[in-house]
C-alpha cells in the first residue's frame, strides 16, 4: 500500500468513548437533573480513591482547579510563583490569574519536568508557591520536589493534568499531594469533554475548594435541591463558577474505570515504539524515569541534531499527524518581556522534539509506517 492510497488518517490522539459513555450520559439526561449533583461526587470519590488521594473535588477544567489550588493557598499580588515553562500555558497563566508573577523554571532534559535545582536557581523571598507539572505523563519525582518546598517554607501544587494512570515509585503520581490538580480534556488518557478535578487529603481545603467552585456558597445546589424543608445559603467569599456537570461526571465514571486498560495498552505501543526506533541514530524517545512509570499521555521523541519541523512536515505529508513537542510559555506574546533567565533544556526541548500518534486501536502496521516515514526524514 502506498503513502497516499487507501490508508486512513493516522491521527496523533483519539479520545476512546463508546455506547456505555453515551448510555451513561443519556441516563443523566432523562433523571431530569444535568448540573452538578449526585453523579458529580460520586465521581469525585471515585476518582480520589483511584488516585490514592482523600478528597476529590471536581470542577470545570484542569485550568480552573489550578487557579483555584492558588486562591485556597492565598497566593495573590506580589508572590512569584515558580512554574516550569516548558507545559501547556494554563500553568503559567494561573498565576497571573491570582495577581502574582509566574517565574519560569527549567526542566531536566529526560523526563520534561522541574527538579528541585531548576526551582532553587530561579526562587527568590518572594516565592510562595511551585506549580509542578508530570509532563505528557511523565511522572516528576514529587518527593523529592515535596522535601525541597517543605524545606524552603514554599506550597508545592502538582499538576496532574496528564498523570492519571502514571506512578511514582509503586503509589500514583499526586499521591499524597498537599494539592494535585487533573485534566479531563479529550487530549488527556481520560475525558469527559472538559472537566478536572483537585484533590488533597486535607477535609479543610477541600470543604473550601468546594464552596469556592461554587460562587462560595456555603451550602450546595444540589444539598438545597434534595432538602425538604427550605435552605437559605449565604456567601461566605467571593466564590466562582467552575462547577462539573452531572453529565460529565457520568462519562467520568465509564472512563475512570477503563483508565487500567488504556495505560496498559499506552505503555505496550510505547514500548513497541522503542523498539521500532532503536536503530534510528540521533533520535531519543521519552522513557519511564528511574523512580516511575510514565501512562504516555504524550510520547515525545528528541531529535538530537534537529530538524524537527522537516520530519513533522515529512510526517504530516502523508497523513500522519504529529506534533511539535511540548510548548516554551517563555516564547510565547503573551509572555514577552517576563525577564526569563536562560532556560536552555527547554528551548532544546520544545524546538527539537515531536510528539507521536499514539492511540488505543493504533495498529502495528500505523506504528511501523510512522517510524518507517521519520527513517526516511532523518536521512533525507
Ligand atoms: C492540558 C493541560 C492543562 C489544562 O487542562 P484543561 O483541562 O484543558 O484546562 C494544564 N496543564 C497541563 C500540563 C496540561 O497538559
């Protein structure tokens, strides 16, 4: 079969849904009750206990928990905030959606994530808070980054955006967390549309988290709605609305518990793409770190000499898509002129690197047209 005949698409991630998230979604419209509500915390449990976590708290977007991880920790005007720029610009954005100042970190080159010597070289007095990000999957080491914050006096927010299904020496990445914020965006290994969640095992922040999601009421739609007698909320802070409708966190739920199968079968393509390009010279794929296992929400490749826009464009001409690897939010307009000391992992690895198809059904013969097609790039 040739490059441009009968093959199909090879698109770089397909969000797997089927009859049950549709049945499930059905189901909560006909109950007549769509907005938050029962489906919602059962989710939020769910999903907690999945992630080893105490509370779950679902709100309307990975974005949204990470602005709300900041408001509960009280990061506001003239706190930095360290957050690596090499991540999807909502991470950098949530500071400034408190008032304070991002601070951009560099990212160990292997595994795309802060340590805690990229944080040390960039903080100041004025931190108050590190957002670490598990990129594209891979977990970064939260103890050790754990141990450092607690060390410097400085909150450690995770962002779990892509973790679901990644580890951290044998227990779930964002186990344990003082605050982990997750993702349920058809780009992520699970989705519900939109949709994130925080978690903590703090009952403390969490209650906040909860009244704080919901124009900071004290008492929920959905305990008013099911009392039988008349409840008058009142407004303790000036809340927001990020709510998570019931709809969604009925797909949540069917997701959640294909969330094993999909890693399992993410980390049998990655491992087969290993394979595949282990005799390509100059081109190093992203692996499990030492102290964990990666779910591959993203599976980046680095390609040591350049050339990466040749090898998409060699890529994307006949059919395939990729992507450029993970963005810089230091190089982006929104972000120009934000004093950034030098970060040279990152601009490295957000300009020599792509990201590859990797779905659920990919069939070996996609895979091994893919790899088949960056051989020819990379001798072109
Ligand atoms: C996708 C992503 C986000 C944003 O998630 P949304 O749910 O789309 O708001 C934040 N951080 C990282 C690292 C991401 O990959």
């Amino acid at each position: 079969m040739t490059a441009t005949t009968g093959r199909r698409r090879i698109p770089v991630i397909v969000p797997v849904l089927g009859e049950e998230e549709a049945q499930a979604a059905a189901d909560v419209v006909r109950s007549g009750w769509v907005a938050q509500g029962p489906r919602v915390a059962e989710f939020e449990r769910a999903f907690a206990e999945t992630v080893g976590a105490g509370h779950g708290v679902a709100v309307s977007s990975c974005t949204t928990a990470l602005h709300l991880a900041l408001v509960v920790l009280g990061v506001g005007p003239g706190d930095e905030v360290v957050v690596p720029s090499l991540s999807f610009i909502a991470t950098a954005n949530a500071a400034r959606y408190v008032g304070a100042t991002p601070v951009f970190a560099d990212v160990d080159l292997a595994t795309g994530n802060l340590t805690p010597a990229t944080i040390d070289a960039v903080r100041t007095a004025r931190t108050r808070a590190v957002i670490g990000v598990h990129q594209g999957g891979v977990p970064a080491d939260v103890d050790a980054l754990r141990a450092a914050c607690a060390d410097w006096g400085v909150a450690l927010v995770e962002d779990a955006a892509c973790a679901a299904g990644s580890t951290v020496r044998g227990r779930p990445a964002s186990a344990g967390a003082l605050l982990a914020a997750w993702s349920f965006h058809p780009r992520k290994v699970i989705t519900t549309g939109e949709g994130g969640m925080l978690t903590t095992d703090d009952p403390e922040l969490a209650a906040r988290l909860r009244r704080l999601r919901e124009h900071g009421m004290n008492v929920s739609a959905a305990e008013r709605h099911a009392s039988a007698q008349p409840v008058l909320e009142s407004y303790l802070e000036t809340g927001f609305n990020y709510r998570m409708t019931d709809i969604q966190a009925a797909i949540g739920l069917v997701q959640l518990r294909k969330l094993d199968e999909l890693v399992t079968r993410r980390r049998e393509l990655a491992a087969r793409y290993h394979e595949l390009l282990a005799d390509l010279p100059g081109l190093s794929p992203v692996r499990d770190p030492a102290y964990g296992t990666s779910n591959f929400q993203s599976f980046w490749v680095l390609l040591e000499s350049g050339g990466r826009d040749e090898a998409l464009a060699a890529l994307a001409a006949v059919g395939v898509s990729a992507r450029r690897g993970i963005m810089a939010a230091h190089l982006e307009p929104a972000y120009k002129g934000a004093g950034t000391v030098s970060l040279p992992n990152t601009e490295r690895l957000t300009r020599d690197s792509l990201i590859l198809p990797l779905y659920h059904d990919m069939t070996d013969a996609e895979q091994g047209y893919v790899v088949d097609v960056l051989r020819a790039a990379a001798r072109a």
